[in-house]
C-alpha cells in the first residue's frame, strides 16, 4: 500500500544537471518492492537452516542416548 503511495507522486526534475538530486518515486518503490522480497528469502533460507540445525541436535542426543545406554541403536 505505501508502494501505490510512491509511484503516484510526482517525480522532481533537475534544473541545472551538475549535483542535482532528484526523486522517482516509481523507481523507490521498486527497490523497496526489491528489498522486501529478498529479506522473505533470508527468512525463509533462515528458517532452513533452523531445521537443519535442530535435526543435527536430535542426532547428536539420538548418539549420546545409544553411548550411554552401550546398546545397539537402530538407524531411522
């Protein structure tokens, strides 16, 4: 919604060329659109890795059970 915001305001034009700024808000609400998208691809890799991590802890006390118990474990 705040991106329908920018892309309808009126750009700003610079008058002289040399060191001037100027503002496109069509431009700033795609790169805000940019941003948005790659920070849900950190989550979601984020969130990945989280699995991941938690599955190796389960088999690390999966391990430390069948050591402790000195019996056979079976794999899954």
């Amino acid at each position: 919604m705040a991106t329908a915001c920018l892309v309808f305001a009126p750009k700003s034009f610079a008058i002289f060329g040399v060191g001037d700024i100027t503002f496109d808000p069509s431009n700033y609400a795609i790169l805000i659109e940019t941003k948005l998208e790659t920070a849900a691809r950190w989550s979601e890799e984020v969130l990945k890795y989280e699995k991941m991590i938690q599955q190796q802890i389960e088999q690390i006390e999966k391990a430390k059970s069948c050591s402790t118990a000195r019996t056979h474990c079976e794999p899954r």
